[in-house]
C-alpha cells in the first residue's frame, strides 16, 4: 500500500498531497484541466457518482455548462430555446432537469401529498401548459426530434380524452430498417434498436418526467394493415391505488423492401382497460409523477410491469391506429359480415382522421351463436390534441 505525505509551497501555502510511488491529490490539479479534460468526458450517471467523491469534485461537478452539454447530447430536443428558457428555472437548473428525465418512474413510490382537494385544484390552476421534448433514436443515431407545446385550462383540453400526436398531418419519419414481411427481421430490429424519449416538463413546477421506457415492451403488426406498431410505456398508480399506462405509441409501415416509414407517434395516460383518459384524469396523474419517485432503467422490469397490466380480454390485441384507409375497408367488412370470412366472428373499424376534429372509433364484434346473432359493440371516441410545434 503506498503511503503518502504532504507539503506545504509557494507565498500562498498551497498543500499538495504526494505518494511514494509518484502519484499526486486530484486537488492538486487545477479545476479547468479537470472540468475541460475530465468531467465534460463523464456520462450523466457518472458525474453523478463523482460529486461524491471530494468537496472539490462536488463543486465541479454541479457546473450548470457541464450538465447542459450532457442533457443537450442525450436528449438533443433539450437545445431547442423553449426547452432551454423551462429548464433556467429549475432549482439546480440542468443538473435538476437530467435527475427528473434520466431515470424511469417508479409505480409503487409515486408521491401522493398533493392529494388534498385544494392543493391539487391549485397546482391544476398555476399549469398553463405541459412542453413535450420528443427524441427519436435508431441504434443509437438521431432520426427525429421536436419540442411540442399543449395548453392545459381550456375546457376542450380537460374534458376530452388526451391524445398527444407528434407528427402533423400527412408527416413521416424514415427509419433506416428495411420494411420486411411477416418472416423479415424488421420487428426485431426495431425492438432491439428502436428509442424513444418523450420528456413532460411543466414550467410552473419546475418538474419534468420520461414517460416513454427504455425500449419497446411490445411490438406487434396490424392485423389488417399489416403496419408495426411499438408501444413504450410505463405502468403508474393514479391516486386511488389504480394502476394506469402512460406512454407513447409508434406506428410505421411502407413497401416491401423500402424504409420503414413511421406516420405515427402518439402520447396517451390509459386505465387497465385501454380507455385513454380525458386531459384533466391525466394531468393530474402526470403531475403526481413528476413529484415520484425515479429508479434505473431495466427493460426487463418494464416489460414485466406492462405484462401485468394487459388486458386480458380475447380482443385485447385489437388497438385503432388511425388511418383514413381503414374507414373504407371498415364499411367493406360490415356489409360483407359473416360470408367474407366464413367464420363466427367480424372485427371492424370506422376511423375518421383529421386535424382538431373527433377521432372516432367504433369497434364492434359479432358473434353468431345457436341462437342467432349476438352484437357486441364497444364504442369510445377519441380526440386529437394537435399541439402547436415549437419551430
């Protein structure tokens, strides 16, 4: 083990800690060389650790320069001057910011003090807004990002169900995969390759969280448009003990052989059911988990978590992607009913798409029993809350 000695030099009486075998103190390096050579070259979790380490580390370590580089290099959406004006007003600004976004939540510690009727209505009434910084990652590449902005107090936005859509109208992102059919490798590349980061901030609380997992916990195809759907998602407990998803949903498809075309990306809180919450269920929900508590990443846990949380009815699979193709064939489907499949049971979907207007969705089963036939039908209508793009 060496030993080690310290010496006092210089008019200022600088001590400097030396070793036999050569080595010197970390104190003894000047705090540029180590914050321009050193730190700037630390991951988020490791800086982290570091502040740890010394009085003089921690010092270093809470640099807001230092944490605003990692947040802009992990999340490059954090750059965009909306993101950047919400983030100065946090408490340790960036180093705050990555601490509330770089974990996932944690569904059995989220923090319910806000409960009290009139501490919730007033933390309801001071968020006028929820920003939404989106990044879209491809094996570790940069294919999309953008900053959103949703207000919150219109009776529109509290009283119908919440459906955040990323993409405008008519918009794609290209994913550097090749679409593949059903015995291709592009559903397992994307799960293993595909990212996403959806990260909620509210200015007036000062408070952010990464709603979307890690990596994708499900990954399926249509089974009528044949599109790839993802969903990362992450499991949460409302204020009465419920468990609800929150997370964001990807679609894409294109042509045998061509890039994979993603035409949808949406954010949604829904109950266990797969009923998606009005504005006011999900800010409420969403507030409660920015003041939880986060925990390190782990896909498997995730995917354990949203197993759990299935559905588990037998048409639990069927979820409306909306597309405008699928009201024609939708209306193919219920005049042909039974004598096009020849079998007992018809699925079909009326999706009408289009900017601020209702998403409607009606689902239906039919079901021919001895009897005769028996209609079961499921209706629930969604609404699109096309937020403005912060450009």
């Amino acid at each position: 083990m060496s030993s080690c000695s310290t010496s006092t030099t210089g008019a200022a009486g600088t001590a400097a800690t030396t070793y036999q075998d050569g080595g010197t103190a970390i104190t003894a390096i000047h705090p540029d060389v180590i914050r321009t050579h050193i730190l700037n070259r630390l991951d988020g979790p490791t800086l982290a650790s570091t502040t740890c380490a010394s009085t003089q580390l921690n010092s270093l370590c809470t640099d807001d320069e230092i944490w605003r580089d990692i947040c802009n290099s992990t999340w490059p959406s954090t750059a965009h001057p909306r993101v950047l004006d919400a983030i100065s007003s946090f408490p340790s600004g960036h180093r705050s910011f990555y601490s509330d976004s770089f974990p996932t939540l944690h569904h059995h510690g989220l923090c319910h003090r806000h409960n009290c009727k009139k501490s919730q209505q007033q933390r309801l009434l001071e968020t006028t807004e929820l920003i939404s910084a989106v990044d879209i990652y491809y094996a570790g590449k940069l294919v999309y990002s953008k900053v959103l902005e949703t207000e919150t107090l219109s009776g529109w936005f509290l009283s119908s169900p919440l459906r955040i859509n990323l993409l405008d109208l008519k918009e794609v992102v290209s994913a550097p995969v090749m679409f593949e059919g059903e015995e291709g490798m592009c559903m397992e590349l994307l799960e293993e390759h595909l990212t996403v980061s959806w990260i909620l901030i509210d200015p007036a609380h000062k408070r952010a969280v990464n709603v979307a997992s890690s990596k994708a916990v499900e990954i399926r195809r249509h089974w009528l448009t044949e599109e790839i759907q993802l969903r990362y998602s992450t499991v949460m407990a409302a204020a009465d003990g419920e468990l609800v998803q929150c997370g964001v949903e990807v679609c894409g498809g294109g042509k045998e052989g061509g890039e994979l075309q993603l035409n949808e990306v949406t954010m949604q809180v829904e109950d266990m059911e797969g009923k998606i919450l009005t504005g006011l269920e999900s800010l409420v929900i969403l507030l409660e988990a920015m003041e939880g508590q986060r925990r390190k990443s782990d896909i498997k846990v995730e995917k354990e978590s949203h197993g759990r949380s299935a559905r588990t009815s037998d048409y639990s699979w069927v979820r409306a992607f909306g597309s405008p193709y699928l009201y024609i064939l939708s209306v193919s489907l219920c005049a042909a009913g039974k004598s096009v499949f020849g079998g007992d049971r018809v699925f079909g979907f009326v999706v009408v798409e289009g900017l601020d207007l209702v998403l409607g969705l009606l689902w239906f089963m039919v079901e021919a029993d001895e009897g005769g036939i028996d209609y079961s039908i499921d209706m629930e209508a969604l609404v699109i809350h096309n937020s403005g793009s912060v450009g």
